[in-house]
C-alpha cells in the first residue's frame, strides 16, 4: 500500500475518512452520510446521522499525528465542556461515545499510527470573511474578552494539560507549531534576519512576564475561519490549538487574517472597543499588538515548514523565508525598543507605526 504522505490531497482525505467511518462504530449514531469539510492541521467532516427518529449533524474531527496527545485533548474538551455549562458561549460541544469517552482512538489500514477522533455538535452558522465589517468584528472582540474572562475565572482540573503558547513555545529553539529553521537550504542572510528578529520579539515576551492580566488560557487560533455568525452570536470554534499564552495573541491572530483589507485600520479599532466593552485592555498593551501579529507571521511560517507531508501546504513554501525574512525586516525598522521607552510589566517596547 502507498504510503500516506505519498498521496494526493484526495487520496489522503479518503484514507482518513475511512478511519473516520471505523471510529463512528463507537457512537450511539446511526450514520446517513460522511462528507469532507476540510484536510489541513486536522481532517474534518460533516456527519449527518440519526438519533432515534430524529436527524442531527455533527462535525468529525480526525486528529493529526505527532500534535496533541488523547490527554491534551481531552482537556481540550474539558475547556468547551466548562464553557457550556458556565457560560452563554455557543462553543462545541463534544459528543461522548458508547464507552462514555468523548476521544475515540482508531487506526485503519494505510494510516501509520492510531489517531485520535473527536465527534462535535453541528455549529450552525456562516464564514463572512471578506464581508466582515466593524460591527461585526466589534462582536468578534467581545467574544474574545468573553473566552479570557472565563479562562481568568475557571480553574482547571488535575491533569488538564494543554501547551504553551509563551516566548519558547511561540519562537524558541523548538517551538509548538514548528521551526522556520529547519529550512536545509536558508540563506545566511535570511538566517540571520530571522534569527535578530526572533531574538529581539523573545526578549519583550518574556519581559511581559505570565501575570494573570497578560496570560492565562486563549483559544490561539481565532482567524476568521474559526468563528462563525448565526444572527447576533459568534460562535468559536476549532479550540484544537488552545493552551496558556498571551491573551493578546489572540487578538493579533484575529487581525492577521484581515490585515491586509484596506478598512484594516477601523476593523483593528472595532475589534478592541468591542474586547473593552467586556473586558479592560491597557493603553500600552494595545500599542504591541502589532508586535504579537508579526509573532504570529512567524510562527505560521515555521508551521509551513513542519507541514510539508500536506500536498496543498507543500505548494505554498515557495519563495516562504524570503517573504519571511522581507516582512521581519520591515517590521523591525519601523519598531524600536531602548531603554527610553514604554514599558509594559517590564518589557520595553515603543510600537513604530
């Protein structure tokens, strides 16, 4: 048999469906139909099934191997469990199988390895994207405030295990999401623009220290592609990614993903009036959120670099650490920290825009 990473996008997605269809055997559903929403960092898809005489949809999340481990994902699930019940939050909720487990361990011929499977409640609602405007993305910040608010709140269980998203696990020599470095072909001086810049943005992340006002438990990944509008809700998504880190990353991840639209400025503006409508963000943590976007640029690139078994992910390295190397650059010229400067819990910063 082929190996897996050999094979097309498709035939990687019908391989993992069929291991999908093995781990369903272990839920109380009876199963119509099985179709493939997406394969990238995770494989998902859309079951339609039946419960007794009544319909229901359900999202299928088969995990990736080598990320999380069944005890970090369960407390995953412990995280949207506890926002269900203490909170009006429409996050997932995790469907338990016929062994009262909400983690199914399956393996299937041609997969190398047992992966884990998670089956959710259908999220009902709809990706604006590009139509997304002020107000909504007020929305988007209250929801974030929110998600920090309860993470601030809630104590976690004994063995509730997540990572962690601080200067090592963002930018240090073996970071969570992979490392740019791992490129055998970088030029030297790409290199050493990656390597300055990263130094430089690790120095003010930990001079921010992990107060409970700077850190605690974020989602990490809340893009426009994690969050969904049905009516006036915003419902989070995807929380595969979630541990304890800096509550403005999450902010920089939002606006990463629209950074680029010429309103840019007025979304970034909405989306902090609507997090201080629930939740107080200091003067001089707004002035570095552009710090945690770049951090963000260069933690999506070193993921890149770590996925290079996906055929789509394979097809969008070229001409990465140039691009990489060119937009740090920019960014440190136009940023400079001395000791003159603001200080936010003890990091020195002065954003240059």
């Amino acid at each position: 048999m082929q190996p897996l990473n050999d094979l097309t996008y498709r035939g990687q997605a019908l391989r993992l469906k069929r291991l999908a269809l093995i781990a369903l055997k272990h839920y109380p559903l009876k199963l119509k139909k099985l179709e493939l929403i997406h394969h990238g960092e995770n494989t998902t898809f859309r079951l339609t099934a039946c419960q007794g005489n009544r319909e229901s949809q359900h999202l299928v999340r088969v995990h990736r191997a080598g990320y999380q481990t069944p005890d970090s994902i369960r407390s995953e699930l412990l995280w949207l469990e506890a926002l269900a019940r203490d909170t009006d939050i429409p996050a997932p909720r995790p469907n338990r199988n016929v062994d009262g487990d909400p983690l199914t361990v399956a393996t299937a011929p041609g997969i190398p390895e047992p992966r884990c499977v998670v089956v959710f409640d259908w999220i009902p609602g709809r990706f604006l994207e590009r139509s997304l405007g002020p107000a909504s993305f007020s929305r988007v910040g209250q929801l974030t405030a929110r998600l920090h608010d309860h993470a601030s709140r809630w104590k976690p269980p004994a063995g509730f295990v997540r990572q962690v998203w601080d200067a090592d696990g963002l930018l240090g020599p073996q970071p969570i999401m992979g490392s740019l470095f791992s490129h055998s072909r970088m030029k030297k001086a790409h290199r050493e623009t990656i390597m300055a810049g990263t130094l430089q943005i690790q120095e003010i992340l930990r001079g921010m220290g992990k107060g409970r006002d700077v850190f605690g438990l974020i989602h990490a990944d809340l893009h426009h592609g994690n969050y969904l509008f049905s009516g006036r809700d915003v419902h989070p998504i995807d929380f595969d990614d979630s541990g304890f880190g800096y509550f403005l990353y999450d902010l920089a991840v939002t606006l990463l993903a629209v950074n680029r639209r010429q309103d840019y400025e007025r979304l970034r503006q909405a989306l902090i009036q609507g997090y201080r409508s629930v939740r107080p963000i200091p003067d001089d943590h707004v002035r570095i959120v552009d710090l945690f976007i770049q951090t963000r640029r260069l933690v999506m690139s070193g993921w890149l670099m770590s996925r290079s078994d996906n055929p789509r992910f394979r097809a969008r390295l070229h001409g990465l650490i140039p691009r990489t190397a060119r937009d740090l650059s920019r960014f440190l010229e136009r940023s400079t920290w001395t000791n003159s400067h603001d200080r936010v819990d003890g990091a020195v910063v002065q954003a240059g825009d």
